[in-house]
C-alpha cells in the first residue's frame, strides 16, 4: 500500500497535487488530439480521456473515504471536500469538451479552438503550480501570484470566448455549425472558470487561516 493511502500518514494536499496533475495530463491530452484531429481515430482518444477522468474521480472519492474517518483534518472538512470537488470539476469539464466534438460529430477543428486549448493547459499549468503551494499556503512566498495569474488567465479566455462567437457570427454559415461551435466555445470557457474556482477555494483558506 501506498504511503498516501496509510491513515496516519495521510496527505490531503498530495491528494489535491495529484488530482490537478490529472487536470494537467487531460489539458494537453485534448491539445493534442485537436492539434493532430482524426474523426476516425477521435473515439479512441476520447476513451483515453475518459481513463483520466476515472483516475482523477478515483482519488477524489479515496479521498472523501478517508475524510469520513477523521477527526483532525489540516484545514476546514468543507474545504477539503470544495477543494477535491473542484479539482475533479477541472478534470469533468476537459473530459466533457472532448465528448461535445464527439457528440456534435466534428469535422474539423477552428483554429480558434486550438487558441482555447492552449490556453486551458496554461490555466491548469498554473493552478496545478498553486495547488502544489496549498500546503504551505501560511509561508508560501508565491502562491498568491499564481492564484492572480490563474485569474487572468480566465479573463483573457472571456476575451477569447467572446472574439469566439464574434467570429462565428460573422461569417456566412450554416445555423447548425454556427450552434455546434457556440456550445464547444461554452464548453471551452467552462474549464477556465473550473480552474478559477479552485484557486477561489485556495484563497478563501487562505483568508480564514492567516
């Protein structure tokens, strides 16, 4: 057994590093499979995001077992369980994107796209790099830097979302595409703001503990 999964020694904070690691993976898993786009091989790739969606879900709820059963925790019990749910969320909204190009049976992808894309690993790289300061949150000399960059990072993906759907209404297509890209764009700016809110968390503990 693993040492994170011992009771006395177990680690909440290695628990959220790990979950936002899986963000992380998913981020440039979904860059790539858009960068290198295949309708025919798309279903195999949306199933291996699936895998890290699993694994990611996984550790939350060993998590969440192991929370049931203690009576010292090191920070707030809700905060604990906020945290590990919008981590996972992170993990859920990248996962969910991938199924909406799926679903809406793409042809091929905008280059705005890959623009939303590579910004979503930025914003996970980020937050990803805040949730490993969590631990030390009380000495930590960076960790508010980054939950400010997290939150610019979303507001340049409201920029994006919105020079996005300006785009698409702008052109001369068919209301179909024009539907389908709108709600992969919503899709798109919905793991921004997944990340935002798991930096909001680090911030409120934050506030309450110093």
């Amino acid at each position: 057994m693993s040492k994170l999964l011992r009771k006395k020694d177990f680690d909440y904070f290695g628990y959220f590093c790990t979950i936002a690691s899986s963000a992380t993976e998913a981020a440039n898993y979904l860059h790539q499979s858009l960068s290198d786009f295949d309708r025919e091989t798309f279903p195999a790739k949306m199933d291996a995001m699936h895998q890290i969606e699993n694994t990611a879900d996984m550790n939350r709820h060993e998590m969440t077992k192991q929370l049931a059963h203690e009576f010292i925790t090191p920070i707030e019990r809700e905060d604990i369980i906020s945290m590990a749910q919008e981590l996972d969320t992170v993990v859920d909204t990248i996962d969910d994107l991938m199924r909406r190009v799926y679903m809406y049976n793409v042809k091929e992808i905008r280059p705005e796209m890959l623009e939303f894309t590579a910004l979503i690993i930025k914003c996970c790289s980020v937050m990803a790099e805040a949730v490993g300061e969590f631990k030390h949150f009380k000495n930590s000399k960076t960790i508010v830097e980054k939950i400010v960059a997290v939150n610019a990072l979303e507001s340049e993906g409201d920029a994006l979302h919105a020079r996005c759907i300006h785009n698409l209404f702008s052109e001369e297509a068919d209301t179909r595409d024009t539907m389908v890209w709108m709600t992969i764009f919503e899709g798109s700016e919905m793991c921004l703001d997944a990340c935002e809110d798991v930096v909001d968390i680090i911030e409120s503990v934050i506030m309450k503990n110093t």
